[in-house]
C-alpha cells in the first residue's frame, strides 16, 4: 500500500509539475505586474511632479514675461511722465470751435452761406462769425502759479483781419489775440501783448453769446484790442486791470505822412461780485488816437475817451445784461469835429427742457446807439464818400449830405431788436436761429437797387461745434 501510494504520489507530482511550473509563472506574472503598477505609480507621480513642475515654469515664465512688460511699460509711462511735465506738449491745449453761418440780408437782396471767406469789412451781420476759431494755450508749469503764453486764431473774422492796423494799413493778420501772463503772487499778475478789449458784457466767440450777431456796442462803440502791458490785482469780490499801449486797434505804433502817435493809452477794468450771480463791472480808455479827419484839415492825432458801465446776473437757466456807453473822438466826425456818441444794450436770456427738443433757451435784445453828433462818426466806422456806411446804417443819409454838404446833416441815431432760438443738442454742439430788425432815424442803409432806407431786417442761422 506504502508503494502504491508513493506511486500515486510520485505519478501526481509527475502531473502537478506543469501546473507548479504555470502557478510560478502566475506569481511571476503578478509581480511583475505589481512591479509595474509600482512603476506606474512612480511613473504617475513623477508625471505629476513634472507637470506641476512645468506649470510653475510655465507661470515663471510668465510672471517673467509680465514682469518684463510692466517694466517695459514703465520705462514708457516715465517717458511720457517726463515728457508731460517737462517736454515741449507738456501743458499744452488746443481748442476751438467752428461757426458756420447762414445770412439772408432783406436790404442788400443777399442771402447764403458764410463761411472761411476772407471780408475785411466789418458788417453787423457777419462780424467775427462764419469762421474756425483755435486757442491754443501753453502753460509753463502747473497750478495757478504757472506762466503761460496764449495765442488764439481767427484767419477771416479775427481783430487781425477787421479791425487790426499797423502804422498805417490794414493788418490781414490770423491773429485774434496774443498774450503772455506771469502771476507774481495770489491777488497779483502782469501781461502783455494784443489783448482783447476790457469793455462790456458781451463775449466775443460763438460758443458763449445767446444770440448769432453781436450788440450794437460791441459792434461800433466798444475798442477792438489793445497792444501793451498791465497788471492785473484780484481779492476777494474785487479785481482791477489796466494797461499802457498803443491807441486800440493798433499792433504799432501809428503813423499820419511823417507824424507818430507816441502818446500810450491807458485802458482800464473794474468788475464787483456783487453776489455769487451779480457782476458789476466799470471799463474805460484814455489817450489819444488817429482821427478820421473825414474834412481834410483835422489834426492827424487827438483825444479819445471811451467808458462804459455793465450788469450781468447770472443763474443757471436765465442771464440779464445791461450796459452803458459813452465814448468821443475828436476830429473823427463826419463834418471833421468831434465825434460823440451814447448808447446801451438790454439782453434776457432763459433756458429750459422741451419735451421733443430737449434743451433750449430764448434770447431778446434791443441796443441803441446815438451817433448823432456832428455827422456821426467814431473810430470804429468807417463811412464812405457819401457820408454813411451803407452796411451798417451809419452816418448822414447821402441825400442830405450831397444837398446841405457834411455840417448841415445829423449822424443816424440806431436801434435794433434781435430774438434768437437756441438748441443744444449736446455739450459740444448749438443751434442758433436769429431774427433781427434794425432802424435808423436816417436813410442809411444801403439797398441792392442803390437807394437807401431806415429799417433793415437779417435773418441768421448757425451751427457752433466746439472741440
């Protein structure tokens, strides 16, 4: 039995071995794949090492990229930093406005558009209007303690074309205005250079007035410019300017045949904040200027005085001006006297919200201005061969003139009565609509037929775009 058995035994073994041999390739082959799941494991880790690895790298880089950049942008910012302060931009501004106009001119039968056209006459439905208007302003330093130089231009409509002389002829300069300021301390500054006038109530660009054509007195009564230097003081309610110069309107000085105006003029300016809205304010000239010596035989050069008294209130949706002029010039008068002549201006302006136009305001004036005296006359006009500025309505009436000569004529007493409608579609952009009826005591005005009459009807319209 013992042989029998260990035969089995023997024969079993015999037959186990393939098994036995394929049970060690089974453990063989678990291990081997618990090696390679150890290997995975260390595989999947230094995978995610080197991912997290790369990642940081990557964000390295571009933290290092970033960085590389801001700092590229900061040698830039302090660029232009350097350049804003100091550079030759630094403190500079260019703005302006452009004011293309529509006229329709009932006594001359003319009715178009105006705009950038070269007029050197000064008329009362065109003035300073129709035209591009820069100011280009250079400060040298910052806050109100700063110099600055300011130049504005006005190549058609400006002082220089219409109103500015040199000695003895026309300028035709772009050069509206020109000046240097240097503050000394809080309540003290000196300037010099072509100033624009001190007297009246009336702003002179497009932008600022509340109607399209000027006030009488802004028109014929006022001084253009002044060419010299002054000081400015300002405390508190009060400031006051003045200026020595050249005879207004003049960029040097004057000159009749051999004589030179050497006499400076003296122009001052007063105005009182009466109240936060209330301005009072006093202007004035003194000196002596060239006479219009329209008879011949006047002295090339005499006394000028010009004062005027103005009122503004403004609120934030009405304005309220009034102003007083009175002014004489001697030996500019038609019959080769002297000129004189008075006159005031009435404006009301309100401002308020359409349901279907959005904001809009009214405006309604009415100027007089009698220059009566002596044939009329003042160093504004200028009054043709026939005794009057057809344009204007100035002057004696021609046929009086050509019938009783220059003495035995009077000068027109004017008037005129404008309303306007504004529109303000944005802050940049106006609308102007303007109706105006002017009137003479004197046939003065110039029609197309070649007569003449008292009353003379404009209609304007206006679009302003300021930048």
């Amino acid at each position: 039995m013992r042989t029998i058995t260990t035969c089995w035994l023997g024969a079993g073994l015999l037959g186990c071995l393939p098994l036995l041999a394929q049970a060690d390739e089974l453990e063989t082959l678990k291990a081997s794949i618990s090696a390679m799941q150890q290997q995975l494991q260390q595989l999947q880790q230094q995978l995610q090492a080197a991912s997290a690895a790369q990642a940081a790298s990557a964000e390295d880089d571009a933290a290092g990229n970033t960085r590389q950049r801001l700092s590229n942008m900061e040698l830039k910012l302090d660029k232009l930093s350097d350049a804003a302060e100091s550079g030759p931009l630094a403190n500079l501004s260019i703005s302006g406005y452009l004011d293309p106009l529509y006229v329709f001119n009932r006594m001359q039968h003319r009715s178009g558009f105006s705009f950038v056209n070269n007029d050197a006459h000064y008329a009362y439905d065109s003035a300073n209007l129709g035209d591009v208007y820069l100011d280009i302003k250079k400060s040298f330093g910052n806050g109100p303690m700063a110099p600055y130089a300011e130049v504005t231009l006005q190549p058609n409509r400006g002082s220089g074309v219409t109103t500015s002389w040199n000695a003895s002829a026309a300028n035709d300069s772009i050069i509206n205005s020109a000046q240097l300021v240097i503050p000394l301390d809080q309540h003290w500054q000196v300037f010099a250079g072509q100033i624009p006038s001190f007297a009246g109530y009336e702003y002179a660009t497009s932008p600022q007035t509340l109607t399209i054509t000027h006030n009488l007195l802004y028109d014929f009564s006022e001084p253009a410019f002044f060419v010299g230097g002054g000081a400015q003081w300002i405390s508190g309610q009060w400031l006051w300017k003045g200026m020595l110069g050249n005879e207004a309107g003049r960029t040097e000085v004057a000159q009749v045949g051999q004589s030179h105006n050497n006499t400076p003029s003296f122009s001052w300016r007063m105005d009182y904040q009466y109240t936060n809205n209330i301005d009072i304010g006093w202007s004035g000239l003194i000196g002596r200027g060239t006479a219009a010596n329209y008879s011949g035989n006047a002295a090339a050069f005499q006394p000028v005085f010009y004062t005027e008294l103005d009122i503004s209130n403004n609120a934030l949706n009405d304005v309220s001006n009034a102003q007083l002029d009175f002014g004489s010039a001697g030996g500019s008068a038609l019959n080769g006297g002297r000129a004189q002549w008075w006159g005031f201006s009435l404006l009301r302006h309100h401002r308020f919200d359409s349901t279907w136009l959005g904001k809009m305001g009214w405006t309604l004036r009415y100027d007089y201005l009698d220059n009566s005296k002596n044939g009329g006359g003042n160093p504004n006009l200028a009054l043709g061969n026939a005794g009057n500025d057809g344009n204007n309505g100035f002057g004696s009436d021609p046929a009086c003139v050509a019938a009783n000569g220059a003495a035995g004529c009077s000068g027109a007493k004017r008037q005129d009565l404008t309303a306007a409608l504004l529109f303000y579609p944005s802050e940049q952009l106006q609308f102007k609509l303007e109706y105006r009826h002017d009137i003479s005591s004197q046939a003065t005005f110039d029609n197309s037929s070649g007569g003449n009459g008292k009353h003379n009807d404009v209609l304007s319209a206006q679009a302003v775009y300021s930048f």
